[in-house]
C-alpha cells in the first residue's frame, strides 16, 4: 500500500471476488483481501528503512559488502552500518539469518 498499491487479493481468489474487487479498485476505493490483512496486521509493520532494505535485498544471496555497495551505490562503511541495524532489528546472529527473518516476515 505504501508503494501505491490499491488492491490485494490471494491469487486463488473465487473470479467473482476478482472482477468485485477490480471494480472497487476502478471506482476508488482500496481494497485488502481479509485474510492478508489479518496476516499483516499480526506480522507488524517493517521495522527497516527503504535503504536497509535495498542493502538487505542485495545481501540476501550471499553477496559481499564490496558487492552489495556497488549494487545499491554506497560504501561499503555505509553498507556495513545497514547490515549492522537490520541484524540488530531482527535479533539475528548474522545477515543471512536477518534477510531469512525479514522474507518470513514479509518485509522484503
């Protein structure tokens, strides 16, 4: 949503729920499928920055630091910091773990 998204549904969603929420979508309105919703609700809220997550994203397959700072044009101080503050976010031991943590949660 934050992107600007104005409709979720589930892919296995009955067709007419599809074409009554693209209607909705087309009039206006916003519409969220309830059960995401629920799901997103007891997730919470994406604890990282937009930056944390491109540095988490590019640091999600294994890259390294060097790597990951030219991907997302930073230094590679900077990326280290980034890496720091989403390991400290989620409670991770390492980067792998974090990005692991952060696709679960639904945050990248």
């Amino acid at each position: 949503m934050a992107a600007g998204a104005a409709g979720f549904v589930v892919k296995d969603s009955p067709p007419e729920q599809l074409v009554e929420t693209i209607r909705k979508v087309h009039a206006g309105l916003r519409v969220v499928d309830p059960g995401l919703a629920a799901e997103s609700l007891a997730r919470g809220v994406s604890p990282f920055t937009e930056r944390e997550r491109d540095v988490l994203r590019a640091a999600k397959d294994g890259a390294s630091v060097a790597e990951i700072a030219r991907t997302v044009h930073l230094s590679s101080g900077t990326v280290r910091n980034h890496l720091s503050a989403v390991i400290g976010k989620t409670g991770a031991a390492n980067r792998a773990e974090a990005a692991r943590t952060a696709e679960e949660n639904g945050w990248l």
